[in-house]
C-alpha cells in the first residue's frame, strides 16, 4: 500500500502525454497557442512506460491519459496498449477533447478501457467556436455516440465559466434524460497559461448546484464513489447522472488519492504545485529503478496538506504560470 504523509493512499496517475491541444480553449491557453515543448523534452514511450511500470508496482492501479489532447500524440494507442498490460493496473482510463477520438474508439474497447472522460463546456455549436476557437463541435458529439455504442462509460467534463456558457448548465443536465452520461460541471481553475490574475471561481458549486436545483426540485443525492473529486447527482427518470466538482474550492483534499506526472516528466502531488521531482531526468541519469522509486517515496512523504497550501507555497515564485495543457488538469 502506498502512503503519504498525511496517511493518504496513492492509487491514481494522471499521466499527461503532450502539452499540444488540436483546440484553443480559452480558459486554458492563449488564442495563438503556447510556446510547444521540443521532442527531447517530452518523455518518450519508453520513459513512460517505465515509471508507469515502477508506480504499479508501488501500489498505483488506476492510470488516466491526459493531455494536452492525447490523440494529438503520435502513435497514442501504443502506449494506451502497453500500459494495458500492466501486471497489477486495474483501471485504464483517458481524457479527450473528441475531435480526434472517434476512430479509436472500437480499439479503445478491445484493450479494456472502459470509461472516458470527454471535455465538452457547451451543446450550442455557435458557443464551442467562441469558446475553443475551432469548428470541431460535430467531431466531438461523434464521440460522444461511439463511446455510447460501444459501452464505453462517458463521463462529461464541462467547465463552468460566468458570462460564457453558464446558459448550457441545464441543457448539458437534460442530456442525461436520454443518454446514460455523466455530466460534470467543474469549477473555473487559475490555469489559463497566459499569467492573468484569477480571483476565484464566480460559480462555484453551491451556486451551480443551486442553479440546476431551481429547474430540477426533486434532484436527488447518491452515493460518491470512494476517493471522488465530485458530489453526485441524479434527477429521478433520467438515464445519467451529475456531478459538481469543487476544483477550486478545493472540497476534496482530505481523501485525494492522486498524482500527476507532466509531458516532461515532472511529479506533481498536487494539481496546484509546482512540481517535487523530475522522473524524466532520474532516468536520463542512468539512475537505476530503485534510486528512482526511493526518490518517489521521498517526494510522496513530502505532499502539502491541500490545494491551499500548495498553491501558496508555488505563488513563492511569482513569476510561475502554467496552462491547464500542460499538466493534464
């Protein structure tokens, strides 16, 4: 069993495979992009699957593929068929934009992925041109339809955001009438990439739980999961469910059984530090499995408390800033 300090169990990796993204969601980056890792920046397969490798062994059963936009990746389902094959990983699972994802969706399945998270902040076509300045709203529903003929759980990630598409919140709660889905509606994060000033969250969860309350009176609570980030829902005839992830309330923290390694290698234990360690350089050192395992172990008896403390202890840098594409948020 793997520890923390606080006496938390590690099982979960969000692994981010590129910082890239086929969309320019604003909220995340800035319209032209960002200034794109090189190819010997980013950790090769190879290095992945080693530290994937050495955390299962560790007492990590659950992976999760991020981006970025993992799909912009070349040759993603060769690592997705790798990792797969993990002797002691119970659960293979990946977050995507849709726009690329739709033709993999059978080979998904037939390696054992079982549930998606897809991001998707709006219904209205019009909105997700504004808002991730692309035209690639159809590509997404497609998505969105493969999953669901080929069983795939789909767990809808949308981001809530004042003056953008909080007119989309009970649209996206009625799609759960029809279709078995899981929409989720996130907070608004201090991660846009581009250093503005973020004072908090304009809808947080009461205030979103609230909203669809007003329409939907006999919304009923069901049970979390063990280790959920979200309060779960579920209006009484409809097919899905519903949840409000506190992301920057930060509700969470007490049970938070996960951590994230970025495109280049950096272990982050928390979604709002700054990083602890670079497993990327450990191994391009020729340092030997257990040297870098016990690194591990180090760096996880080290996690700050919450979010909170965390992320005053990154503000210690001013000059840090980082986009939701890079560390797989």
């Amino acid at each position: 069993m793997l520890l923390d300090n606080h006496g938390r169990r590690i099982t979960y990796l969000r692994l981010a495979v590129t910082d890239k993204c086929n969309l320019r969601c604003f909220y995340c980056m800035p319209e032209e992009g960002l200034n794109w890792l090189s190819r010997n920046e980013l950790m090769t397969y190879e290095e992945m699957l080693r530290v994937c490798e050495l955390l299962v062994k560790m007492g990590i059963d659950k992976i999760r593929i991020t981006g970025g936009e993992p799909f912009v990746r070349k040759d993603i389902m060769q690592l997705l068929t790798a990792l797969s094959k993990l002797d002691g990983l119970k659960e293979l699972s990946l977050t995507t934009n849709g726009v690329l994802t739709a033709p993999h969706v059978a080979e998904l399945k037939a390696i054992g992925v079982r549930s998606v998270n897809l991001s998707l902040d709006t219904l209205d076509a019009g909105r997700f041109f504004a808002i991730t300045r692309r035209d690639e709203f159809a590509n997404v529903m497609d998505t969105m339809h493969e999953l669901l003929k080929h069983d795939i759980e789909v767990k809808i990630n949308t981001v809530v955001m004042a003056g953008k598409n909080t007119q989309d919140i009970i649209p996206l709660v009625e799609l759960t009438k029809e279709l078995p889905v899981s929409v989720r509606f996130i907070e608004e994060m201090p991660f846009n990439g581009d250093g503005h000033s973020y004072s908090g969250a304009l809808w947080d969860y009461v205030r979103i739980f609230d909203e669809i309350r007003n329409v939907y009176p006999d919304i009923q609570k069901i049970p979390d999961p063990l280790y959920s980030t979200a309060y779960n829902y579920q209006i009484p005839g409809h097919s899905g469910s519903i949840g409000i992830i506190a992301a920057y309330s930060r509700t969470f923290c007490g049970t938070c059984n996960r951590i994230r390694i970025t495109p280049q290698g950096t272990l982050k234990n928390c979604l709002y530090d700054d990083g602890v360690l670079n497993i990327k350089d450990l191994m391009r050192d020729g340092k030997s499995n257990t040297s870098i395992v016990d690194s591990l172990r180090v760096a996880f008896n080290s996690r700050e408390k919450d979010g909170w403390a965390a992320e005053r202890k990154r503000k210690e840098n001013p000059n840090f800033h980082e986009s939701m594409a890079t560390i797989g948020g």
